[in-house]
C-alpha cells in the first residue's frame, strides 16, 4: 500500500517539510485550514491508530507536541486541534496514520464540534459504557 504520504516521504512529491527524524515527518498541511496546519506523519505505513506500534504511537505524539509548541511561536494562536480521524467513517482519507495539527485563531473560519449527547443518557449508561471500555483494556 502506497499512499500519497508514502509518496511525500520518499520525496516523490513536493511539500513543504517542517521537521525530519528517522522515524517521522511534518509538513504542511495542502489544504490549510488555517495558517501553520501541520500534519506530523510516521515514515513507516501504519493504515490507522489500531495498527500503530506503542513506541512509535509514543515519539509521533512527542513530536506533535515539540510542533504545537513551533506552531505557537511562529503564528501566537488562540488554540489549537489536534486530530487523528481513523477509520472511514470518521472522515479518513489518507489511509496512513497521522495527526493534524491545527492552529486556532480568533477569527478563522474552520468548524469542528461534536454533538453533546449528555441530556440524553443516564447515569446507567455511563457507567455500562465504562464498564465496557475498562473490560476491553484487560
């Protein structure tokens, strides 16, 4: 499986790249949603979060985190998001696991929210929803 990131990282596509290490790559992000959106991408091709080694799962966040903070510096955003969509279903189009880091600014225009569903459960299914999940990490 050879995705466009693979492409990018064996620089058979152009981008502008932010950071190189032997196990990671960040760029910038094609569409920018907003000024400075960072993707912070394995070099290796893992399809989505469920596939991706702890050790590495571990330095792509710490490099994330090393980004957020350049992002920080060079453009004084509001906030930023950090998103992984994995998963069709979640809005993953490039099937090689990645996180976007996206600066937030006062008056930017990009939309993200999730729906707060929390007047429509009860205190039962929290905890049979935690219940599940906490059987799932034995």
């Amino acid at each position: 499986m050879s995705t466009i990131f693979s492409k990018i990282i064996a620089k058979e596509i152009p981008a502008h790249f932010v950071y190189e290490d032997d196990l990671v790559v960040a760029f910038l992000d094609i569409s920018q949603a907003t000024k400075g959106h960072t993707l912070v991408v394995p070099k290796a091709e893992y399809r989505d979060i469920f596939s991706v080694p702890d050790d590495l799962a571990a330095h792509v966040m710490k490099i994330a985190v090393k980004m957020a903070q350049a992002l920080k510096t060079a453009f004084d955003p509001a906030g930023i998001n950090i998103l992984s969509n994995n998963g069709e279903k979640s809005g993953q189009t490039v099937f090689h696991f990645h996180l976007h880091l996206i600066p937030r600014y006062e008056k930017d225009d990009a939309k993200f929210s999730l729906k707060n569903n929390m007047s429509n459960l009860s205190i039962e299914d929290y905890r049979e929803r935690a219940r599940l999940i906490k059987a799932a990490l034995l």
